[in-house]
C-alpha cells in the first residue's frame, strides 16, 4: 500500500507518511536536544518510525511513517468501528479485521488522518500527543504531509480541460484531500452549475426587460431557495457517500476545553467532561454587543468613506480633486483591514472565551462572528447607497459641510467649499456602479490576491527564517543540503520547500462563495448581468483553488465534515434577507433607474413596506413548499445508508427466524391446529366447568358452530317476523 | 395474560378480545347467512376463536378472541421485529420469542393493536381481511374492543382528584389506549401546565397594565414560542420512551391507495407500488383554489352576516330590533355548519383524490385542510371586527344601507332605515366583547356540547335502529335477551349498550385545543384574562374527555403514533401569525382603547406595517435562539434510545474484539515490537539494498538513533556558529 505506483519515479515520497519540521533556533541547546529524544521516543511508542534530515534555517526534518502495516490496520479498523458505535456508519465493519480492509480498502485521505491523529492525539488516546507549536511543543513548528506532485500535476491538468466536474471527480478529492476540502469543490461545482440558469436568464433579462425588472427579481429569488434547498439535499447524500454522515458529532475535542466538572456517561459509561450550558449560553450573549459593536465600527468607518467620496465627487470643486478622490478609498485600504483584524481576532478571543468541547462547534460559533463582519464589510457599502444616498441625498448631503475640513488645506477660497445646495443631483449611475465593481472588480482582484499574496507571504517568511537564521551567528542555508545523500538530494530539497508553505484554511475559500452568492441574492436585480460574471469567475476560481492547494500550500491534513457547516446558514440568510432587499430596490428603483432622486418625498413608506412584507412572505411560501418538494427526491445516499441499516437487522432476523418458526405458522394450515386446541380446551372447560369464561368460550365449537349459531339466530329473527305477520 | 385480575368480578370481559357487530337487517337472508359462515371461517384462519350472540336490532354480535396465546406471542414478536427492521426500535428483540416478551410485557395497547390488525389485515398478510361497512363486508357494523368498566371507574375516580397527571398516568393511558390518544392527553396536559403562567401573568397584566400592553404581548409571544419549542421536544421523548419514534414512516398502508406500476424496493427487495410524485404533487396544488374557495365563501357568509349584524344593532332603529338582532345569529347558525359540512366533505374527497399511501399522510393532509375551515370560521369575525369595523366602520356602515332590504318588511317609515351619516360611532367594546365570546362562553358551550351531543345523537341512533327494525317487521328488541344464557345476562347487555356508542375520534379533541391556543395567540392581548379562562376550561376539557372515552364511545382501537402530527404545524404558525397580528392590535389600539374609531385616516400605515415587521422578525429571532437552546436540553428518552443503539453495537464490538486484539496493541509495549521488526527490515534491506524506499528508511535504526542524529545535525550548526565566531 504505501509503495503503490503513484509514489515511484523521481518524484517518490520515499514512503513517508509525515513530515514534522522542528525549530531549534529560539531554544538553547540542551533543551533542544532534550525535547527532540522526546519527540522521537514518543514518536516510536506510538508505533511510528522515523528518519531525521537537516532542515533549513535552524531547523530539522523529522520524516515519520507507521512502523507496520498491521498496526495501522489494527488502528484503522478500530476508528471504523468507533464511528459504528456513534452512528456515522449504518453497517459495522466485518468483524474479521483484514475481511474488513479488503471490503472497503484505505483511501489515502483516511490513512492520513489516522496517522495524523496517531501523532496528534494526547498519549492516554494511544497517540503520540505532539501538539505543534503549543505548549510543551513549541518548537515543533508544523507537521504536513507530503504532496503527491505526480497526481497533482494530472490533477490540474485534467481539471483545465474539463467544463464540469463530475462526482467521480469529487470522490477523488475526498479520496486524496478528505471530506472537508472535497465539500468545499463540491459547494462550488454545484453552485457553478446552478449558476448557468441566472447567467443565461439574467443576461436576457438585461437586454429585454432592463435593469429592476420584478420578473427577475422573482425569479432570481426562486433560483436562490431552490439552489439552498438543493444543496442542502445534495450534502447529506454526499455524506451518506462519503460515510461521514454525523461525523460533526463525533468531532475530535479541543485541546483547550476547559471542563468545570466530569461526570460518567449515563450512557457508554465513559468519563466525560462537562461544562455548564448556561455558562455557556451566558458568554454566547456577547456575541450581541458584538455584533452591534462591529456594526458601529464597522458601519462608522464605511459611512463616513462614503461620506468624504460623495462630498469630494460631488460637492468639493477646489483644486486636487482627482487626487483627492482617492482619499476615502486610501482610508479604506489602510483603516478597514487593520479594523477587520482586530474585530476577527476578537470573535476568536470571544470563541474561545465560549469555551466549546469540540473542533467543529468551535469552527461554526467563530464562522459566524465573521459572518458578521464579512456581512457590513460586503453589503454595506451598496446598503448605503441605495437605501440612504439615493432616496436622501439631497438632504443629507448639504450636512456633509463637515467634511470640508479635510480638505480645506487644499481649497483656494471658501466658495469651493461651499456645498451646492440647489442644483445637487444623486449620481444616479451610482449604484450600479458600485453593483458592478464588487461583483465583477473585486473578484478579478480578489482572485489575483489569492494567488499572488500567499506567494509574496511565503517569499518574505523565507527572507525572516534566512534574516533569524544569520543573527543566530553562522550562514546555514549554505550548509544545509552539504550533506545530503546524494540520491535523496531532489527529494530533500523539495521537502524543504514544502516545510516552508502556509498551511490551507478551506474556510475562508468557502467564504469568498458564501459573500459572493450574496451579492447575486441581494443585488443582481440591480445589474442583471452579475450571475454572467460569476459564472466565469468560478471556473477559474476552481481550478485556482486546485492551484493553491498543489502548489502554494503544504498538503492539508485530510479532515472529515458532513455539511459546510454554518455557512449553510449564511447562505438561507442570504437569500432570505434578498428577497426583502431586491423588493425594496424593485419598488424604489423600477419606475425610473436613478430611483427617488435624493429626495425622499415621492417614497410611499408604506408601499415600500407593503412591497417588503409581500415579497417576503411570498419567500416563506415558496421555501416551503421547495424544501417539502426536495425532501420527496430518492437520494442514492440515503438509499444506500437505508440499505446498509436494513442488511444488519436482516441478518440478525434472519438469526432469529429459527426461534420465530418454534411458534405456530398462520393461514389455512393454522386452522387445524387452532381447531383441535379449541376443542380440547371445550372438553378441559366442560369436564370442569371452572371458570365464566370457559363456558362461554365453550358453547360453540369452531367456526363452524359458530357459523351455524349465527344463521339460526338470523332464522328466529325471519321466523319471529313471519309469525307476526301472520298474527 | 387474559384473565387478569382486573377483567374477573362481575364487570368481567369473559376473556373477550373484540366484538364484531354483524347487522343482516338490510341483506336477504341466504346472503346475510353465507357471509356470516365466511366470516367466521376468516376469523378462524386467522388464528381467532369465535362465539356468537344475539344482538340488537337485526344484528348479531361475534365475539373474537385469540385462539392460542402461542399464536399471539408470535404475532407481537413479528410485529416487533418489524419494527425494529424499520428504525422504530432501536434494539432488537432477544432472539428468543419468549425471552422477548418478558424482557417487555405486552400491553394491552399493543394486544389489542395486534389482534385488530389480525382481524383486518388482508388474508396474504395473515389476518383475515375484515373491513367494517367497506367491500364485501358491509354487513359489518363496527369491530371494538370491550371497556375495561372496573378500570375506567378507578381512572375517573383518580383524574378528578388530582390537579396535576404525571408521566406515569400518561403511560397508563398508553398501555391503555395506545399512543395515539395518550398524545392528546400528553398535549393537552403540557398546554395545561403552561397556561398556568399565564393566567398569572395575564390576570396580573389585566389589573395592572389593562388591555393592549405591548409588555404582556411580547411575554405572551415568548411564551407561545417556548411551549411550541418545548412540545416538539417533549413529543419526541415520549415517542421515545413509549418505543414509537419514526413509527409514522411504516403506517399502515391505505387499501384505497391506487397505485400505477409496481417496482422491486431496491433495498429490501419486497415489491412495493408506486404512485407518481408528480401527479401527486399536481393533484395536490388543488389545495389552493380550495383555500381560496373556501375563504371566499366563509369569510362572504360571515362577512355578511356581520355587516347585517353591524346594521340591525348599530344603524337600524326601526321595530323588532330585540329579534332582529339574532338574525345574523341564526343564519350563521343554520347556515354555517351545513356550509363547513360540505366544505370538510370536498376536503375529504379532495384528500383521498391525492391518494396517500399511508394513513398517516392521508389524514396529514385532511388535517391541514380542515385547518384552513377552522382558521376562518373561529378567527374571521374577531379579524374583521378589530381590523375592518374598527378602523373603517365609518366609511363602509353607510353601505351597509344594502342590508336594509332585510328589515324592509318591518320598518315603518323610511327613515329607520335611513343610516345616520352623521353621529355614527362604532361600538367601542365591541372587539372585547368578541374576544370574550370566543374564549369562554364559546369554550363553556363547546364544553357542554361535546358531552350533551353524542348522547343526543346515540338516543336518537337507537332510535332509528328501532323503527328500521320493526320496519323489518318484528319488535325484535323485545327477544333480544330472551334467549340469553342466564349468568351472561348483564354482560351481553353491557356489550349490546356498547355495540350502539359511537367511535372516538381523537383529532377533532386535538384541534380544539389548537384552535383554543390560536385565540391565545392571536388576541389573548385585548383581554389578557384569557389564559385563565382556558386554564380553568382544561381541567375540565381533560376530565370530560376522559368521561367521554369511557362513557359515551365505543372503546378505540390503540392505534400507535409518534406524534400530534400536522397540529404541531398549525401551532407554529398561529404563534407566527400571533406575533404579527398582536402587533398590529397593540399599534392600533394601545393609545386608546377603542382604537381608531371607525376612521382610518389617523393610522399611519407605515408606522403598523412597521410594528408588524419588527414584531415578526423578533418573534423569528426569538424562535431561532429558544429552539436552539431547546435542542441542547438533554432528554430521557433520545438518552434512552442512544443507550440502546450503543448496546446493540457495544455487543458487536466486544464479539469482534477477539480480532482486534490479534493485531498488535499500541504503546510502551509495542515499542520493543516496532524496533524489532524495523531492524529486520532494516536488515532486509541492507542485504538486498533493493529500493530507494528502504535505503532511505533504514539509515537510522530505532527512535534512539534518530534522537542522536538529530542532536548531531544541531551540534553541528553550534560548532559551525563557533568556527565562525573564531573566524
């Protein structure tokens, strides 16, 4: 298994499971050395061997791979039968270990994570408890396995040539990456998929009914419940796939779970480690003056952005203008993301504060706060303009005096400050401006980003371990490879690279499609052409993430999930909060495209109101009766999970029927038996005439008496009759 | 098992399972005779022994019980096997059947269910194919089971001492009743126990804070959020506990499902029919025109008979104005139950044209239906009143001249009907006077009605068996007794009186209760007393139900059910529309508590639209964060049904272990195994040299070398530091 073909050629991994680079620059030496015996003691307890190689910069490779192939086995076989017991599987293993390989053979992913867990989890769980860079292993600065640069290679090249991906395609990512990261492509190939119906609508819908047609904002509202929903539908058969259905429950604890009490399970028996819900739930309403606070700051600084931009595009006529005009968007540059690093780490110090037993509790609790913050950062801006400088501007523009001091160094006299009180018109091409630069601009950008800045990131992290590295004394980036093998020398050298990319985080990719599906949710009735443009945005932004992944991070550690986790959420807020959006913007905007003209006079409020409260109903409805129609589809993982669950107690009736078989048959043959019992009971009852009961069961004899009773009962009755009548 | 202690004395059921009432009064003799003989001959393939007796009325009465307990406890093991196969249990029975039954008693629910389904289930699945009054067995009348007089007395006797049921009485029922009924008492116990809060809290609001505070609507909200939220929990712990979770999945088939192809089940092989979800789902969209035919003609008969009544008490002066005023009055009584009889017929039609194939999504789907009737015959006048009289009584009363064509005939002059344009002023008590009717005269009489009734009706059912039978020719009620048997005397009385009662039907008791809560919901806010006024009525309703059951109706088959079914949707969405309608009460009448008076030119509507708006979406939120707090709640009986599934597969695991423990076991110990057989490897490999794999993996032998080598590589990079220094 481990030297299957993929890993031969001169592009071999050389068997190594593992890699966990270990840094010895900021410690003395004995320590150093101490820790690094430890390191590998505990390494070999754990039935792993290793291999150790000189590092870059002050540091070293420890190679790691499984001693033998039975104790991964045993190891295997037991985490399979773990997630039995808890339910993410509907059948249990064969009971024969190696019966139970060969029925459903090791994928590369779940052989990696359950080495990774052999060397991560706490040594009384049978691991090795290295825990990189925290506590007592703070020199181990991180454990990544090796890429497969041969697979990834045909990878990207086979995904550059394909238009769709098919679900083959995401069981090889799950195979190769595990089923978190294969959630994550299959979100984005579903969402890409669905998005071919908006695209080719939404660009008809542009050149035939314009800008803030309601027809498609309806339907563009329907597309968004029916693709949630679907979703929805298409990951819980993805997980019964994957066998990971109810992994979340199971999750793998948190190191840093601090528990108040333990207590036995009542039900397993085992110790578990509680901590009080309302405690809980008392830190969690933090949250609500986070949230608010994000929302001030935040908002503030959005607001105020705004505020100089229309003031010195519309209002500022002195000298600099062109210059100037950049200001509010240099502000934004500099100020938002030192405010958004702040707020983010925040939310984590509040998350962990929340104090959650496991991994993916934590994850949904922190993707929410920055849901929060993804939300005002995205949406406001447009917020803003469609909903406060469109129907206001004229009112409040005037008041945007204020900022007159920013640029009053600038002015020549006073009457270039002066605000145009009459004759101020709303820019009313604004809006779709702006629609069009997040939805197509900053997607170009952010695409770029995400490829060149981790780039850049990992140039300047080499030149601060070489910079570190020097100030320890001696240039060792020379002597590293000195005394190499000479056959391990390519293999080394690529090692050492990989030890110095940044580790993947699939949450914030799965964030950039969440934010993105909501500008189409909220927006598109704006500009119907956005669906076109994310449309062609995604299949890059696919094969980019593939890029990413082979190329500009170290192999991620193939970590299970059943859902894309509280972004499912986001993705039903998001629809829901467009369909009261895109009805306001329909009932402001559709009349004439530049809306109410800075003045909100003309606004029926309670039209507006009546037009929200509508649509959103409507939405609610339409939800429904969606989410009833889906929830009839067959899926072929529920079927199969259905089937699984049927076998076992197949089997175990089929064990049982033997005793079932002792006890009497039913039908016709059955009649017999009941008969000859029912006339030795009459006999029993009448030779003793014990009890009521007895006698009265005992009068008529089988059915046949019975039979016969009856019609003569009926016969008195006709006779009676005829008597009388002939009285 | 049958002869019980409680069935002995002289209440004594003789062992006596179900009658079956069998009338020839309507068949020509032969046919009446060869159709009984058929009858028995079923019942005695089925594995049942019969008896029969003279009955009432042209009738005879067939007593049915099981012929051997053998063949009884197979059926139950059977039964329960069944469940167990699909997901209603979750361990399974011992594989012994008599270990089975008494590791778990059979009830007499599950007794009587079993025997029940073997009478009626058809013959290939081993029962005998009794259909009362449908197909070839319209000569049967009814099939029940006998009351349990001696047990029905202790149960009275005891509910009507104690104010509060425990779980355990409702397990009573359950093993009395089956879980179908012990739902409804379950229900209705938890929303007694609720509404203690608020009576208290209502009564309180009421004499400190008077009508339409917005205080008492918001707790009144929450609370309606928190007994929806915390039923739904409660529900599927007693569906747990009383071993019936998922049991609505495998609900008895529909004989009258029409199915259009017949396929494999691709999991369990058994052949099932199949009828398109599509055509369904078309068939099922004729819901909608029926909700909209039945609003418009409800809401136009109760809309006209409240402007006649608006008319006749408010604008018309002229004589008999004392009578007149009951006109409305009348007409809605004549008029309303012929047209919601209807109504429920074509629902009834309609449902059974959606062709269900389990009873349970039948009556789901009637249920939802008769909703509808039920919203807009209890809640349409109270919204008219508060939202169409008060605000606009002004503007349309002068209209209401149409209506003077009614009282023509009595006025005297002209001018009694002439409406008085100026000077009208709606009836500022109006709306409290309604919410008063509706609350508790309305729940008195219902009360009063549910009991006085059926007993009507069954005496004037006797009745008209009566006539039919001297019809016939003959008083047979006279010779009825005649031939009894002297010691089964006053049983065959007793079972003759209960032969005549009627069948028990638990949703209409069940959407009492719903259509109780929706006032509360809906307008407990303009007389906050309510609650106590229901809080008193359902002690009562619980006792009188009780009553009901075991005086006036026939025993009910203990049909199983996992839940209050499609109600629970309806209480969800009366709190919904609670919170929205109480906003809009509190808005328009909380300054003044007659509200608008009759001109709606003072509302600002913007200003309800958005009460009503903020209101939902905090309702919404609230729900959001109550359910989830909710759902963390531990539950006996899911912590019960997790314990079982653990066992069931804690077994396994323990019988697999003696493999697992062959592969080797991990820790301190298995270090010496690890070195030992990397050193062979190592070994191996150093002899053949062979692959680049094993040169790689063998250069250090043991964690103990890597540890050296790695301190070697690092006492390297220090004396290389030192060279330089001396350099």
């Amino acid at each position: 298994m481990t030297s299957s073909p993929k890993n031969s050629g001169p592009q071999t991994n050389l068997d190594v499971d593992y890699v966990i680079s270990y840094r010895f620059a900021d410690s003395d030496k004995a320590t150093a050395a101490a820790k690094f015996e430890k390191l590998c003691h505990s390494l070999s307890s754990a039935g792993l061997a290793t291999e150790v190689r000189n590092g870059e910069n002050h540091s070293l490779l420890l190679f790691v791979k499984v001693a033998s192939e039975e104790h991964l086995y045993g190891e295997v076989y037991r985490s399979r039968v773990h997630d039995w017991i808890h339910g993410v599987r509907a059948a249990a293993p064969p009971k024969d270990t190696r019966t139970a390989l060969e029925s459903e053979p090791l994928s590369e992913a779940e052989r990696l994570r359950i080495i990774y867990q052999l060397i991560t989890n706490p040594e009384d769980e049978g691991g090795a408890g290295i825990t990189p860079k925290e506590g007592e292993w703070k020199e181990v600065e991180s454990i990544f396995a090796l890429h497969d640069h041969s697979y990834n290679k045909d990878w990207i090249k086979q995904w550059s040539r394909v238009w769709y991906l098919k679900t083959e395609d995401l069981d090889e990512i799950r195979n190769r990456l595990g089923e978190k990261i294969a959630f994550y492509f299959a979100f984005t190939q579903s969402y890409f998929a669905f998005l071919v119906f908006p695209a080719i609508f939404g660009a008809s819908a542009w050149l035939l009914l314009g800008n803030f047609s309601p027809l498609y904002a309806i339907v563009n509202g329907i597309w968004c419940i029916v693709f949630t929903e679907w979703w929805k539908h298409q990951e819980s058969d993805l997980a019964v796939r994957w066998g990971v259905r109810n992994v979340s429950k199971i999750d793998v604890k948190r190191k840093d779970f601090e528990h108040e009490r333990e207590i036995k399970d009542p039900v397993t028996g085992e110790t578990i480690r509680i901590f009080s819900g309302t405690k809980r739930l008392q830190r969690q309403l933090l949250q609500l003056p986070f949230a608010l606070g994000a929302a001030a700051l935040l908002g503030t600084l959005i607001a105020t952005c705004f505020g100089i931009e229309v003031f010195i595009s519309e209002v500022y006529n002195g000298p600099f203008k062109t210059v100037l005009v950049f200001l509010p968007t240099g502000i934004l540059t500099i100020v938002m993301p030192i405010l958004t690093g702040l707020l983010t780490d925040f939310a984590t110090r509040l998350t962990a504060f929340e104090n959650y037993e496991t991994h993916s509790a934590y994850e949904a609790a922190l993707t929410r706060k920055i849901f929060i913050i993804n939300f005002i950062t995205s949406y406001l801006p447009i917020f803003l303009t469609a909903f406060v400088y469109v129907p206001f501007g004229s009112i409040i523009v005037p008041y945007l005096d204020v900022f007159s001091l920013t640029v009053k160094p600038f002015a020549e006299n006073e009457k270039q400050l002066t605000s145009p009180k009459v004759g101020f018109a709303i820019n009313p091409d604004r809006l779709k401006k702006q629609v069009i630069y997040f939805t197509v601009t900053a997607q170009v950008v952010n695409m770029a980003m995400e490829v060149i800045v981790p780039y850049l990131k990992r140039q300047g992290f080499m030149k601060y371990k070489e910079i570190q590295s020097k100030r320890a004394g001696n240039n060792g980036t020379l002597d590293v490879a000195a005394n190499d093998p000479p056959e391990e020398h390519q293999f080394l050298k690529r090692v050492r690279n990989e030890a110095t990319l940044s580790i993947y985080d699939v949450t914030s990719d799965l964030r950039e499609m969440v934010v993105q599906f909501g500008y189409l949710s909220l927006f598109s009735v704006v500009w119907p052409v956005t669906a076109v443009s994310f449309l062609v945005n995604n299949w890059f932004e696919l094969r980019a993430d593939a890029i990413k992944i082979c190329v500009e991070m170290q192999r991620p550690v193939p970590w299970r999930s059943d859902t894309i986790g509280p972004w499912l959420d986001s993705l039903e807020f998001l629809a829901w909060v467009g369909s009261m959006s895109t009805a306001a913007l329909v009932f402001l905007f559709s009349d004439d495209e530049a809306g109410p003209h800075g003045t909100p006079y003309g606004i029926k409020v309670w039209g507006l109101l009546l037009a929200v409260f509508f649509s959103e109903h409507i939405f609610l409805t339409v939800r429904w009766g969606v989410r009833v129609a889906i929830s009839k589809l067959e899926s072929p993982g529920l079927q199969k999970e259905r089937r699984e669950r049927f076998m076992v107690r197949k089997q175990y009736f089929n064990e049982s029927l033997g005793q079932l078989s002792k006890s009497p048959a039913m039908g016709e043959s059955y009649t017999e038996i009941s008969r000859q019992s029912l006339e030795d009971d009459a006999r029993d009852a009448s030779l003793s005439a014990s009890s009521p009961e007895s006698r009265f069961w005992s009068r008529q004899k089988g059915w046949q008496e019975s039979a016969k009773a009856g019609t003569g009962l009926m016969e008195k009755y006709a006779a009676g009759n005829e008597t009388k009548k002939s009285q």
